[in-house]
C-alpha cells in the first residue's frame, strides 16, 4: 500500500503540474513577503534574556561564529493581506523553534537532543493577526552552514504549493526523462556489445535523475520523509562521479585510463562508507556532504585534466563526449558553490546540464552502436560465402602445420621432436634387418662468442649456413635436424661407425674452410665438433644411443675442438 500511495500522490502532482502549466498563470492572489530587519544574538540563553542583538542582512551563518552551535534570530512580521497566511521558508540549517511574540508555534527537530532529520521545506501557519509581532528562531547546528537557507517569506499557502509546483516542473521533467534513459541503457547493457558504457550511462541517468528529484520542492508532497529523500539525494549525489569515471575511463586508455579507474573507486568507497555510517547512526547525514564536496573539488578537476591529456588522440565521438564533460562540470561545482553559500545564490540549470550530457552520451554511445551494427551487418554479408574458400585453406593450412610443428623455423631442418620420434622408428628398422645405424651430434664451437661480438642476427645466419652445409653433405636417406640452439644431430642408416667417421671428417673440413660472413662484416673461422656412436656396436637403446654420441662430442670439445670423437666403449652386458 505504501507504494500504491506514493505512485498515487506522485500522478495527483503530475495531474496539478499539468494544470498550472495549462492555465499559463501564476499570478499570486497576494505578493509574498520576504522578511526583512533581521537580528541574530549568538548562544541558547533563553529569548527574554537581555542579552544584545546583532543587525544581519540574512539570518543564515552570522559572522564570529568562533565554533558556535546555537543562535537565535528575530524580525517583526510585515503588514499584509493574506487569506492563509503561512511563513515559507526553503530550509533549516539544521535543527529550530520559532516563536511568535515568545509563543512556541513550530519546531524542526528535537532541540534538547538535537539531530540532523532532513532539510524539509516548511509552510508555518500564522495568525492572522500575526502582523507587527516579533517572530524569532532558535537554530542549533553542528554543520558548515548555521540558520535559513532560501526563501524566508510570508505568502499564502495556496501561492507557496503553486509556487513550489511551478519550481519543481522543470526538475520533475528532466528527472522523468533520464530515468527513462537509465531504462534504455540497462536494457542496452544486458543484451547489447557495449555492456560497461552503457552500464555506465545507465548509472549516471539514474543517478543524475534521481538527484533531481529528490531536490524538488514537490518531492514533500509525494512523501513526507525528509530524511529519506536526503539520504538519497547524498547517494545519487555521490553516485555522479562514479558515473562520470566509469564513461570516460570507458573512453581513455593507458594511464589516464588507469588513474580514472582510481578516481572513481575512491568515490565508490566514499559512497560505501558514508552512506553506511549514515545508517548505523554513526555520522550525520548533514557532514557527509562537505567532505564529498571538498574531494570532488579535488577529483573533478583532475578527470578534467586526464581527459584534456588524450584529446587529441581520440576519435571524433570521444572528444563530443570530453566536450560534453566539459560542460557539465563547470555546473557541478557551481551549483556546490551556490549550496555552500560560497558565491551569491542564483539558479543554477543544473537540470538541463544533466540532461545534456545524457543526451550527448547516449546519442554518442547510439551512433557508435549503430556504425558496430553496420559493420557486423557487412561483415555477415559476405561470412557465408567466404566460408567454404576459408575452409579449403584451413584444410591445406593444417596440412602445411603438420609439417611446420615438424620443422625448425629458423633453418628448414627437421626439429627435436621429428628426430626424437625418427630415432625409434630407425632404431627398429635396423634390428628388424639386421643393419647399422650411426648417430652424429654436432656443435657449432664458440658459438656463443659470435652471438657477443657480432649479435644474435649474426649467430642466426652462422645456424643457417651450418644447415644449408648439412643439407648439402649428407644424402638422401641420411635425416638431419636441429635440436636446439647451436646442436645438431644427424642419423646415417646402414652406416657403421668407421664410414660416419670419415664423412663427419670432411662436413669438419668443409665448414672450417667455408668464409661466414654477415651485412659484409667477417665472422671469422667457424668450426664444428662431432660425437659418434653407433647401433649396435655401442648400445641397442635409443635414448643411451643419443647420450653417447653426446659423451663424445664433449670428448672433441675437450680435446681442442674442430674434431671428431667416436664413442670407444661396448654394449653393456644388461643390453646384451
């Protein structure tokens, strides 16, 4: 039912919105009256005391305050002719009483435990024979701003509704359309491409529409909790640069993007902790919001400056959007100003600032939507046909990486795990027909100084060379790969361990006499060593096959290099 009234009251103000505005006039049955001659007299001492009065132009935030948390203020009410006559007043900073002729008549919160309850409007009926008495105000506040804040007016009841009706039209309309906008973007987040940035123009709509509406007079009237609607004016409040960073880090990239995402996170745990100190009773709303206004002079700027530094990188909609930005912070701080009492009070259109930069985004956002659109819809136009080309060169693609994960990259020679699933098949072959079979291992020597002295370019060509030799000096059923790095190993079917010898004597000879050179810049000799073990003089294991022929090749590097060494030992009696 609460619900049901609240949407209720809000179509009974919408209905009387409407009307106000159709009948084109607002004219007052009676001017109101602003209250003039204000006094004021600092601490709580009771209203008859005798205690001096100070003139005030206004009675808000007298000066010497000096940590002061309790003032009176007083004026004599004007003549008029009213038929309803109430006192309007926008707002209390932040607990009061008023007294007519020293008679109670109205009080704001509880002034013997005094705490912050909400900044309502207030319509303070007086009687009509009110005129030439003195009106007082007893304010306490612990906050920034100390007494009234707005319109402090005598008129009738019926003009103030209109009055605040009318104020609140604009606001109510803007705060409509943006939480329509929010709608749409949430849709768009959960099923469009662009999920965060419109996350995050959803975000801001809402946040930017419900802040609006919590500040419009009329808001009393479609529910009489002043506390409530503060509460979640601080949250939308607070919420806007959060928003903010999330769009235009969207946007950046690299460290702007980085300190952007920081921003707005520290404005998020601003949120968190504020708001949940507010509702365990912790912090008073009230102070919450000069804090925020302080960092935001602080962070605001600086997403500024951190959109300013990228603006020439970006596309053209990225900079309509920082152009945008640029719009509507300047009314941000403003209308902050303006709360504050920091430059004179005067209207700031903070509404159509908020809508304009929706506007902006979206429109940008759904231009940038539709061109993906447009190129996905391309692209889909021609998927099919390219499919079954695709699909024959996928074919003879997986046929020619077949081969590749079998090949060195560098060198063309077969790789470590071609010549580790080889040396099986090989070792197999010979034992099924009774035959030889050598293995070379073969190292480039001192490679690793040609990689220091004349750099890896250089050492790449060594290898390439030193395979093409290979190539060249071994015949056609003889398989030579490359293990890795400077290593080499060859596998000589049918070959005992005399004829590898002589041949892997002359590949030695050919490659030390072979001039390497690299970009016209002599590499010097380059040489190479050579291990031999043969099957199945030597071993009938593969694996061990390999490690003698490695045990020797570091016998040739041990013994000066640019040699050959063949393996000396037997078969093990546990092969045997």
């Amino acid at each position: 039912m609460g619900t049901f009234n609240v949407l209720l009251r809000f179509l009974c103000v919408g209905i009387m919105a409407c009307l106000l505005l159709l009948s084109g006039s607002l004219a007052y049955a009676s001017a109101p009256a602003p209250l003039t001659d204000w006094e004021y007299r600092w601490g709580d001492a009771p209203l008859e005391d005798d205690a001096p009065w100070s003139p005030i132009d206004f009675p808000s935030n007298p000066p010497e305050r000096n940590g002061q948390k309790s003032v009176w203020f007083k004026t004599v009410l004007p003549e008029g002719e009213w038929r309803d006559p109430v006192l309007h007043i926008t707002s209390i900073n932040l607990v009061g009483q008023i007294y007519l002729d020293g008679t109670l008549i109205y009080q704001h919160g509880d002034m013997e435990e005094p705490r912050f309850i909400g900044w309502p409007w207030h319509l303070v009926p007086l009687p009509e024979n009110s005129a030439g008495k003195t009106l007082a105000l007893r304010i306490y506040s612990d906050y920034t701003s100390i007494g009234l804040w707005g319109d402090v007016e005598i008129t009738d009841r019926i003009d103030a509704l209109k009055g605040m009706l009318h104020a609140s039209v604009q606001d109510l309309a803007v705060s409509a359309f943006s939480l329509l906008l929010a709608m749409l973007a949430a849709i768009f987040a959960m099923i469009g491409p662009e999920r965060r940035g419109f996350f995050a123009i959803a975000l801001f709509a809402f946040s930017s529409g419900l802040m609006l509406l919590a500040e419009t007079p009329v808001r009393q009237l479609l529910a009489d909790a002043p506390l409530t609607w503060d509460i979640l004016r601080a949250a939308s409040y607070f919420t806007l640069p959060i928003a903010i960073g999330l769009l235009l880090s969207h946007w950046l990239e690299g460290v702007p993007k980085r300190w952007m995402r920081r921003l707005w996170q520290l404005h998020l745990a601003y949120l968190v902790v504020s708001i949940g100190l507010v509702a365990l009773g912790v912090v008073n709303l009230a102070l919450t919001f000069p804090i925020f206004d302080v960092l935001l002079l602080l962070t605001l700027p600086l997403m500024l400056l951190l959109a300013l530094l990228r603006v020439r990188r970006l596309n053209l909609e990225q900079r309509l959007f920082v152009t945008s930005f640029l719009l509507f912070a300047p009314l941000l701080l403003l209308d902050m100003l303006v709360a504050h009492e920091l430059i004179p009070r005067r209207d700031v259109p903070l509404s159509y600032g908020a809508l304009g930069f929706s506007l902006a985004i979206v429109g940008i956002s759904l231009w940038h939507y539709r061109h993906t659109q447009r190129q996905l819809a391309s692209a889909n136009q021609t998927l099919e046909a390219q499919v079954m080309a695709r699909t024959a060169e996928l074919d003879t693609l997986v046929e020619q990486f077949k081969g590749l994960s079998l090949q060195d990259a560098l060198t063309g020679l077969n790789n470590r795990r071609h010549f580790d699933a080889l040396l099986h098949q090989e070792m197999a072959l010979a034992q099924r027909k009774g035959s030889l079979l050598s293995l070379l291992m073969i190292d480039i020597d001192h490679f690793k100084k040609v990689n220091d002295n004349f750099g890896h370019d250089a050492g790449d060509a060594v290898l390439i060379e030193v395979a093409a030799l290979l190539k060249k000096h071994f015949r056609g059923t003889d398989v030579v790969c490359r293990l890795g790095g400077e290593e080499f190993v060859a596998l000589l079917p049918g070959t005992g361990a005399a004829e590898a010898q002589t041949r892997a004597e002359k590949l030695l000879k050919a490659q030390s006499n072979q001039a390497l050179s690299h970009l016209h810049q002599p590499l010097g000799r380059i040489t190479l060593s050579c291990g031999i073990a043969t099957y199945p003089a030597h071993t009938m294991d593969p694996k061990r096959l390999l490690r003698l022929a490695d045990t020797a090749l570091y016998k040739a590097k041990n013994n000066g290099r640019d040699r050959c060494e063949v393996w000396e030992g037997a078969v093990s009696s546990s092969e045997q």
